[in-house]
C-alpha cells in the first residue's frame, strides 16, 4: 500500500471532530498539536487580531483512504470557504514502528502527481518565529501556522549552573506555491542566517494535494 501523511490545520476546539471522522473512516493514527496561524485579512488587522489559535492533525493512512477523509472533512468543515481550515498531503517514502504496517506491505510514495504547491518548515529557537514570518512575507508568503518544540541539537544546548538545558523551539510551516518557495527560502535563510551553526533548519517537501487553499 502507498502511504501519505496528511496535515490539516483547524481552528481551536475543531481536533476532536477531524479525529471522529477519522475514526468513523477506519483510521485511527493521528497526532494532534497546537499553534498560531498568522494569517494576513484586513479585517483581523483591523481589529488587531492577526493571530488565530489553531490545531494541526497530522494524520498517516493509506493514499486513497487519507485521501477520502480529507475529502469528508473538506465537505464537513467548508474548507471552501476563506480560514475555515486547510489540509493538505505529503509522500511517505518510509514507515516504521507502526502497528499494521512493515516494509513488505509499505510502498514509497513516488510523487509522481503534478505538484502546485510546497510544504517549507523552518525550526528556530523560539521567539524569532515571527521574523521568520516577516522574511516569508516579503517573499511573496501569505503567512504560516507555528508550533512550540523543543530541540537536542549540538549546537542547541546551553548551560546553567552546570546543567544542560535544552531551549524551546518554534517551528513554523509554510504552505507556499512551488513558483515562489525558493524566494521564500532564500529570504528567511539570509535573514536568519540559517547556514551558520545553530541558527535553525529548513527543509522542504512536495504536497500532493491541497484542500480550502487560495
């Protein structure tokens, strides 16, 4: 079988229901965290509001059984309609450790869908998430939804009374056209000085298909 992962991006409270729909459609793995979506309407700004809490559920299932949900979720939650939530899938190209599923039963996704758009994530110590952000903008980006983690990097530790600590993270995710993802990359690594050590991480990965983007 051909496996995906697929991310979608709620708003606050709106997990639970993604993760009921899943269960009704036979799949069960899902991991839910929490973030901010930046999002850029002239209405938010105006009421000071440019922030939004959301959910992200990245969810790993069989291409075509993922891909049914996310049609099911799309339809249930007006995807169609502007920041009522997004989805969207990326291709495994290898699964361990999950129960159901090992190397002789697991295809790699060969990605060979015509692709519009890329998935760019971008790990920085926390606080700078925003700068990121601004970098992505001038790039043409529309904004990014930001989650809080921790890293254990060699460059990544520091020391206080001796002890070693490791530093929150944030980690922001970009879903940008794949015409303009260099741009943004090449903005956020020169203002970040992502090449020099511990300074972050960006890597990027096709998307197959999207829902309720714009």
């Amino acid at each position: 079988m051909e496996i995906e992962l697929g991310f979608v991006i709620v708003g606050d409270g709106q997990g639970s229901r993604v993760l009921q729909t899943a269960r009704r459609s036979g799949i069960t793995g899902a991991t839910v965290f929490f973030g901010m979506s930046t999002v850029n309407t002239p209405l938010l700004q105006f009421l000071g509001i440019g922030e939004t809490r959301k959910e992200i559920i990245l969810i790993g299932a069989e291409k075509n059984a993922l891909r049914e949900l996310l049609d099911t979720l799309a339809r249930e939650l007006s995807f169609k309609k502007q920041n009522h939530g997004i989805a969207f899938t990326c291709p495994v190209t290898g699964l361990y450790g999950v129960r159901g599923y090992s190397e002789s039963n697991v295809a790699c996704s060969k990605s060979e869908e015509e692709t519009m758009y890329q998935l760019i994530c971008i790990i920085v110590e926390r606080g700078f998430a925003e700068d990121v952000i601004d970098a992505a903008k001038a790039a043409g980006s529309r904004g990014g939804t930001v989650i809080h983690g921790r890293g254990s990097g060699i460059h990544e530790t520091s020391k206080l009374f001796a002890m070693e600590i490791e530093p929150e993270k944030e980690i922001v995710i970009i879903v940008s056209e794949k015409t303009v993802t260099d741009g943004i990359v090449a903005s956020i690594r020169d203002k970040m000085k992502i090449d020099e050590p511990g300074k972050g991480v960006i890597f990027v990965q096709n998307v197959t298909a999207t829902y309720g983007l714009y």
